[in-house]
C-alpha cells in the first residue's frame, strides 16, 4: 500500500477513466481531455456545453432520438449542477444502448466550471440495470412526468421524465417558471384550462391536504406529437394547512381516449342515423337544416334543401307487403346517396317515404341540375319487384330572412306542388 502516492493514483485514475471532459458552463463551453472507447467517435474536442448536455441527457430514453424543439427551453436547467453529482445514462451509438456513468465535480465555487468524469459499464451491470428498469416501467409506463412542488417557496424539484431516464433529474425549476414553459406543449384550445387549473391559488383553494385533483387535455409528448394525457395534482397529508406541497404528474392515457372516443362516435352516429335505411334521421336532418342556415348568415356559404318523396308509395305497400316496402326504401336511399355521394349533401329521412337533403356550398343552378339529374337516375332504376318508380322533388334555396320553420316549410310545398303537377318532376319555391 506504501507504493502508491498522490501522482500514481492520479495517474492510475486518469488510465482507467474512459472519458474526462472540463465545462465552462457560463461560456457555453467544454474541452476533452481524455477519450477512449464509446467516447472516440462520441464526443468531440471542444464545442458547445449546451450540446453536450443534449446528447447525453436531452434524448428519448434507449434511443439516440433528439427531443422536439419546444423542449429545449429545459437544456439550461438539466446542464446546472450545485455540488458533486452522478448519474448513470443510457447512450445510444451505431443502434446499440450503452450504460455509462457519469461523475461531475464542480471545479470553483460559484458551480459555473465542471469536470465530467465518464465510465461505461460493462455488459453484466446493463442487463442488472435493464432488468430492474423493465420491471419498473410495467408500472410507471403511462407515466410520463412526475415533479415534486412546493408553493410556498415556488419551486419544483425532483423531476422525473419517463421518456428521458427513470431517474430524477438533477435540476430544479421556479414553479411559476415551469408553468408558462410547459404551457407552449399545451393544445392550444386547453391551454387556458391548463393556466386556470395549475394556478398556484387555483390549487391553495381547491385541494385540501391528501386530496387529488385531475383533468384531462392533449399535451405535446417528448416527440413533438399531440397525445392525450391527464395531469394530476395530488396535495401532501400533512396537520399544517399552510403547507402547499404536491405531487404533480403527467399520466398518458391517449390509447384509451382514443378507444372511448372511437366508442362515442359510434353511439352518436347511431343515435344520429335512421334505423331502416342508415341515413341521418329527422332530428339529425333538423341539426343540419339549421346548420346550413347559420353557415349562410355568419360566412356567407349558399346552401339549399331538396325533399324527395317516392310517388305512389302506398300502393307498393298494400300490393307487395310493408316487408317488400321497406326493401324499396332502403334500395331508393342507396340510389340517392351513391348519386350524391361525391357532393357536400347530407341526407335524411324526414319520415316514411320522405326524405330532405341538405346542400351546402353549391350554386342554386348547380343544385337545380342535380335535382333533375338524380330524378331521371331513380326512374331508371330497376326496384325488387316492383320495377320502375319515381319521385317528386322539391328544391328551395336559403335566404337572409330564413329559419328552420320558414326554408323547410318553403321546401315542403315546393314538394307538395311536384306531386300535385303529374308528379316525377322537380319545382322550385
């Protein structure tokens, strides 16, 4: 043991150390002393400190993967060390992971200078790690951020991004900081529910001491895309009602918004179509009516309603049947909606063999043309049984002066008149 001095374990540390970097962080600078390994092709021999906190922290977890831009407002904040720090990180090189640790030694006293000591690990040690790790994100996997927050003295600490590393950070940021940061990754339209809800009195008044509060928005991940998270705020236990610490996290739950909102379309569009012949039924048909009124009135957009109604309908019931009946009406809605299919018309069935298309953003004349377009295509169809039919078709375009009673009862005398004039023809009111 009396063989080794200051200089020989100097020496022997600076021999088995893989890389030694020194940091200026004030001038935004670092210098390679030593690489080896890893770190030859890895790291430079001078550049940016910025930079380097990048590639070796600023990345998506197991993956050399850069971070979105709008992130990299907290390169900074990772890059600031207040004493002696180690950390182990995940790097990812030629597509291979590797486990490396890392020593930083601040060099004066105002924590301004560094010196980075790395090692890598050697295989064994990164199974242990990946094992471990695996077996935490099967529970924290739709974690993705997690902070510590005391209000009172407005800081944040602790924080932890899943997608980055499975460790704290070693930064700290002002809470209030943090907040108008992270609210740019906000989907625009919830950023003031965001603001609202994480406002530091906002959670004084409303979360009382072990209680939780949550919501849900979409929120840009580490990739620069939106996904669905919920954010919670869970306030700290604790017998003193003036002390304001939580717990703040990010949980991911876009898969399963996506599933229950994939699941709410689906009712809302059968609660929206008629059950026979699957086109939107008489309450739907209304909301369009009056939507196409309000796209007039407020951008200007034209829009017009046309009423079909099959001509002698009722003999085709009492001779072949209602069942025969109902195979007629779902073989017309076919006709109708393959011919229009191509248009901005919605379709509806106003009630037995009635039915209202809405037509938005076409000129009249082009509508009028349609109208005597598909009444010959329907004459021409050949019906189950029954052979040739043909339909009454009235047509009506919106003006300034229109409500949904008005234009619709305009559109059903324009009908009403078809009928009455031999049928199979189109009129215009």
């Amino acid at each position: 043991m009396n063989n080794y001095s200051k200089q020989s374990v100097a020496d022997l540390l600076f021999e088995n150390i893989d890389a030694i970097i020194i940091v200026d962080a004030e001038k935004d600078s670092y210098q390679t002393i030593k690489k080896e390994g890893l770190f030859e092709n890895f790291l430079g021999e001078q550049g940016s400190y910025r930079d380097l906190v990048e590639k070796l922290w600023f990345h998506l977890n197991n993956s050399s993967k850069k971070i979105d831009d709008d992130y990299q407002v907290f390169i900074p904040m990772i890059g600031q060390f207040k004493g002696k720090y180690v950390d182990r990180l995940k790097l990812t090189y030629e597509n291979e992971i590797h486990l490396v640790q890392i020593s930083i030694y601040p060099l004066d006293e105002n924590c301004k200078k560094y010196m980075f000591l790395l090692d890598e690990l050697d295989n064994s040690e990164y199974l242990r790690d990946f094992l471990t790790d695996r077996k935490l994100d099967t529970i924290q996997s739709t974690y993705l951020f997690s902070m510590y927050v005391d209000l009172i003295k407005d800081i944040s600490y602790s924080i932890n991004v899943t997608e980055i590393s499975s460790d704290p950070m070693n930064y700290d940021v002002k809470y209030s900081e943090w907040r108008m940061m992270i609210v740019n990754m906000i989907w625009p339209e919830d950023q003031k529910l965001f603001l609202e809800r994480t406002e530091p009195e906002y959670l004084k008044k409303n979360l009382l001491p072990g209680r939780t509060t949550s919501f849900d928005c979409q929120m840009k991940n580490l990739e620069g895309v939106f996904i669905w998270v919920k954010l919670i705020f869970s306030r700290a236990n604790t017998t003193n009602d003036d002390d304001f610490r939580f717990v703040f996290m990010v949980q991911d739950i876009h898969e399963n918004s996506m599933k229950l909102f994939d699941t709410l379309k689906k009712y809302e569009d059968l609660a929206s179509r008629d059950a026979l012949t699957s086109v939107y039924n008489h309450g739907r048909i209304e909301t369009e009516i009056a939507n196409a009124i309000e796209n007039f009135k407020t951008k200007g957009q034209s829009g017009s309603l046309m009423m079909l109604d099959i001509d002698f309908f009722k003999k085709v019931n009492d001779k072949f049947g209602h069942s025969a009946g109902d195979v007629i009406l779902k073989q017309f809605v076919k006709v109708v909606v393959d011919f229009l299919e191509s248009y901005d018309i919605k379709t509806g069935r106003w009630g037995g063999e009635e039915f209202v298309c809405v037509c938005y953003g076409m000129e009249f004349e082009k509508v009028r043309q349609l109208a005597e377009q598909l009444r010959q295509r329907i004459s021409e169809e050949n019906f189950e049984k029954v052979g040739t039919l043909t339909c009454s078709i009235g047509l009506t375009e919106i003006k300034a002066e229109d409500n949904s009673k008005i234009v619709f009862d305009r559109v059903d005398r324009a009908m009403y008149d078809a009928k009455t004039n031999g049928r199979n023809c189109v009129v215009i009111h």
